[in-house]
C-alpha cells in the first residue's frame, strides 16, 4: 500500500505539521470521552446545510465542516483553496488537487496509536488491522532465521503419543481432535482466554491449547500425555483408573469438561446453557428434532434437542424392537447373519436412514397426545434440524445386557464424502417419510468429508484403539498410539470404523 | 429536521450511536454482506486497474447495489433498537 501521501500533504506538513490532523481525529473521529462526544455532538454538521449529513469531512486548513453529497466540501477546497481535508467517518484525508484519498505513514501511525489507546481504555473498540510487526518482533525474526516451510511432505501436526497403561482410547480421541479442522485454527490462533484465574493449572481447555502446540512444534519423539490424563482423571472421574475405558464415552466427557472450562467467556451462556457459543458448541452441537405423531388424530409433537454425536445401531433385529413388523422392515443391505441376528455388513446410510425412519412405538408404548388428552399409539420419527460443522458418528459395536457383554463386529461401510441432505427435518413429509430419491439435487451445505476414523481392535474383554486422520485434504495417516505410519484411503474405508468423524466441506454464512 | 438533529446529538453524546454503529458492522459481517461487496468492488478494481480507481468511483458504483442487499432482518433489528434508545430519553 502506498503510503507516501502525497505533494500536496507532504507541504502541507512541512508548514503545519501533524498537529491539525491529530486535533481533527482525537476530537472528532476517536471522541473517546464524554465531553468529546459532546463536541462532537454539537459541532459536526455541514456549515452550508446546517445538518448532520453522511460523508462529513473537516478542513485541515481551517475550521469548517462540509458534507461530500451536496459537494459543500469540495466548494470550501476550491473557494478557499484549502485543498485537504478529513472525512470523519474513518480518518481518511482527502486531496482535492489529487481527487482522491491519499494514505500517509506518519498520520496513519498517529491515528492507530490514538485509536489504540483509546480502546486500551475501553472506551472505543479497535480496529482490525493486518499485522505490521514491531521493532522488538522484527528483532526476534531476525535473531531467529530458521522457518520451517509447510510442503506436501511436511509431518508437522503429526505427533504420536506415548501410551500410559491402556490409555489408547484417549490417544485415539487426542489424534482426532487435533486434525479437527476448525478446533485446530481456534487453538493456533491462541483463542482461548483462561476464565480459571485461581488454578489455572486446572483448565482442561489450557492443556489442549498446549498440546497443540505440542503436535505443531515440529517435534517428532512421542509425546506423553500424563498432565491431560490427570485432568481427565480429576474432571471426569468415571473415567480415572488404568482399565481399559470406551473412546466414545471418552469423547463425549472429554467434550464437556472442555465446554464447561470454555464458559463464562461468552455472553448468555450462565442463563440458558442451550445457548452457549463456547468453540466446542459452535463445532460440534447439532439439533436433533424428535416428532411424535398421534396415530388418532395425527397431531404431531415436536421436540428438538442439542446433540454432540449420533449413536447408530448397527442393524441387529432382535427382540429389542418392540414391533414385530420391523424384523421384516430391515434396510440393510447385507444378509441376516444366523444365529446373532446381525447382519453381515451394512452401510453407513443404511444405519442413518434406520436411524430417521418413523417407528411405530406400539400398544405397549402409548404417548399422551396434547390434542387428544389420553395415551394414544404414535409414530416417532427422528431427523436432523441442525447440522453440526462436525458430525460425529458413533457406531454402536458393545452390547452389554444382564446376560452378556459383546462386540459387533459387522462391517459397516462408510464414504469419505457423505451427504446429510435426506437425513433432515426438512425433508420429512405428513407421512412421516424422507423423501430420499437419488434424482434430488443434493444441497452443497450437506456434505461431509471423512478427516479421521476411530477403530477398535480385538474383543469387548481385552482390545486395543487405534485411529485413521487425515493430514493435508488427502494424506492418511494411522495412529497406534506411538506409531505413526503412513495409509491409504483403501485401508481407512475398509476399516471396521468405531467412531467416524465428518466435517462439513463447505463453510455457509447463516 | 430539528427532531432528527436533535435524535443524532443525543445518539452521539451518550456513545449510543457508535455502539449502534459496532452491531451495524458486526450483523453485516456475519451475514455476509461485507464479504459480497468486497468482492464486487475488488472487481471493479482488477477490471479498471488500480490507478484508474478512486475512492469516490467505488462508492458511487458499490452504493446502490449496497444499500439495497441489505438483510430486512438486520434494518429491523437497528430500528427496533433506536426506537428503545429513544422511548429510554427524557424529553425527546
């Protein structure tokens, strides 16, 4: 950007100095105080229309206020030849002589130190601007000079992690919230603002900051993450011990215990908890909408809940279905495998369109209807309102019962891009059916791309977490725990896939 | 025209406006209004060239286009707002 004003600014200097304009911008464009608003109050309208009017500017040669639509301005300049002037919007100095605005360093600086301190003092806000580094941090590059360079084959951002005694299902967890796209920025970016001013130590949001900075400080020995284990530990005790804990519950806990360090940083969020804008929230929480439908008279009752994840089951057509009519109404695509009623493979759209198709809850299972006023069979039906910017799905593999413990090891397959649009409340019709034809043209603001898979290895009694990430839009890498080995999509697609993460491909203003 | 600049002396002396102004800017950020037009007028820069642009040119030419793109929503919201400002002064 030129900032070397111009002639006419820089005589203009030369005779009066900078005193005009600071006097011009402190008074009338920063206007920090309550009896500079005042002034400002009283004495910015045009001196032809005698009225307040957009666009004011104020002569640098003298003391007149002129408006830019009527051109009052532009008459001053000529008539006086008074030929610059501030427009008191934004601080830009006009030449007339060169009909345009021209952008000095030295004014320019005067403007941004007095806006700074200004907003130092909370009375104005400061402005976003690119970052001009300072002298001290000009130093430092330079006592510095080694850059690492981000190339294809770069590893940064790769990082194994050292396991601590059956720890490899918060290994697993740790690897996908690091490639989470969105989470990553927000950490290296260095968004979060500690609200645990006593202990800070105690932040579970401050350790996963550090971890970042662990996994993208270029570091390739494993990293060992015992002050996160411990927090874990302290936050959520269900999970403390050296026993072998579910990744899914792990995530979820891991989850809101983040969520709940994260608060008190974002307004609304102590009265209503529905509604807070912590980083985890603005991520990962979608809207799931449950309707009921009378049977009788077909009213339907609506509910929508907030959800982190989706737990899919997996297609098995035992007695837990309390209508028998669904044993006939199975969607997968697989054959019913003998003796344990789960089908041999299935698909990811198979188990999410089981998941949102209407079900008939069964005499047994009446529901009070609002309208009705007595208990009534209904359909439920459950949809997608609200897509999270990251989906979560969990793919329910243990069956744990009174009588035994197991582990579903159908494969289930799943696409590296999937579309949610046939999953969403929108689509559903009066009958209660999505209107799934492949003709439809599928939204962009629905697809998902696969950026990390969590897997379980071995059975329900001893079994080992590893996970697939993506690095780089295309790159696959496996994480088994201290290994890190470069994949191929084939393997992460043709693994058995526990916990499947999506993120959103296209970013939509609302 | 005496009640308008007397709405305008007090939206200024009391820093309301400036507050008005931070939401203004804030609710057409995140509906993406800023972006389009930076778009639109970053457009014209590249089709005309750089020197041969002014300040002036873009305004005039991003104006229209800019006023009329702006979400009902948001032109609700701030008039609801200055209408609370208003019924909360004393002896306007």
């Amino acid at each position: 950007m030129n900032l070397d004003g111009c002639a006419h600014l820089r005589s203009f200097k030369t005779r009066k100095g900078t005193e005009p304009f600071r006097i011009v911008h402190s008074y009338f464009i920063i206007a920090a105080s309550q009896e500079a608003r005042k002034r400002k109050a009283n004495s910015c309208y045009c001196h032809m229309c005698k009225q307040h009017r957009p666009r004011l500017h104020a002569c640098l040669h003298c003391v007149f206020f002129g408006c830019h639509g009527a051109r009052h301005i532009h008459e001053h300049a000529r008539v006086k030849q008074h030929n610059l002037a501030v427009d008191l919007s934004y601080g830009a100095v006009m030449c007339f002589s060169c009909g345009d605005y021209v952008y000095d360093r030295e004014l320019e600086t005067i403007a941004r130190d007095q806006r700074r301190k200004a907003a130092k003092n909370g009375q104005v806000k400061e402005l976003c601007c690119p970052w001009d580094p300072t002298s001290a941090e000009i130093e430092l590059l330079q006592r510095n000079p080694k850059r690492r360079k981000i190339t294809e084959s770069s590893t940064i951002g790769l990082r194994g992690l050292i396991n601590l005694g059956n720890t490899c299902f918060m290994n697993c967890i740790v690897q996908a919230l690091t490639h989470t796209p969105l989470l990553r920025d927000y950490f290296l970016a260095d968004r979060h603002n500690c609200q645990m001013e006593d202990n800070a130590n105690m932040c579970l949001v401050c350790e996963l900051s550090r971890l970042f900075q662990e996994f993208y400080s270029g570091v390739r020995v494993p990293h060992i993450p015992f002050r996160l284990l411990h927090l874990v530990w302290t936050h959520a005790r269900h999970l403390a011990g050296y026993e072998q804990q579910d990744a899914h519950e792990f995530f979820i806990a891991a989850l809101d215990v983040i969520h709940r360090h994260c608060k008190g940083q974002n307004s609304e969020s102590e009265t209503n908890p529905h509604h807070c804008n912590c980083i985890i929230d603005q991520i990962f929480t979608g809207g799931l909408q449950s309707d009921v439908t009378c049977q009788h008279c077909r009213c339907v009752s609506t509910t929508i809940d907030p959800f982190w994840d989706i737990s899919l089951d997996l297609g098995s057509d035992d007695a837990r279905n309390n209508n028998n009519d669904t044993v006939n109404r199975g969607t997968s695509s697989g054959k019913l495998n003998g003796c344990d009623n789960h089908p041999e493979s299935t698909t990811l759209t198979d188990c999410l369109k089981r998941f949102t198709r209407a079900e008939h809850l069964g005499s047994s299972a009446k529901i009070k209807c609002n309208a009705c006023q007595i208990n009534r069979e209904s359909t439920k039906q459950l949809t997608m309102k609200k897509l999270p910017l990251v989906a979560c799905f969990h793919l329910k593999r243990f069956e744990h019962s009174t009588r035994y413990h197991k582990k579903i090891s159908t494969y289930v397959s799943f696409p590296q891009y999937l579309d949610m649009t046939s999953f969403m409340s929108s689509r559903r019709n009066d009958n209660g059916y999505i209107n799934g034809t492949i003709a439809e043209i599928n939204s962009d603001n629905n697809r998902y791309a696969l950026f990390a898979v969590v897997n379980h290895l071995g059975t329900i009694e001893s079994g080992h977490y590893t996970c697939y990430i993506r690095q780089h839009k295309d790159q696959w890498f496996k994480c088994d725990d201290a290994l890190i080995s470069k994949a191929t999509l084939q393997q992460v697609l043709d693994s058995e896939g526990y916990l499947l993460f999506y993120h959103k491909q296209f970013l939509e203003y609302e | 025209m005496r009640m308008k600049e007397k709405i305008n002396q007090k939206l200024i002396e009391t820093g309301e406006k400036e507050r008005l102004k931070e939401l203004l800017r804030t609710q057409l950020i995140e509906c993406g209004w800023r972006d389009e037009l930076k778009v639109h007028a970053k457009e014209i820069v590249k089709e005309r060239g750089i020197e041969n642009v002014t300040v002036d040119n873009l305004i005039a030419e991003v104006t229209p286009k800019a006023r009329a793109s702006v979400p009902d929503a948001v032109k609700k919201d701030l008039l609801q707002r200055i209408r609370t400002f208003l019924s909360q002064q004393p002896g306007l």
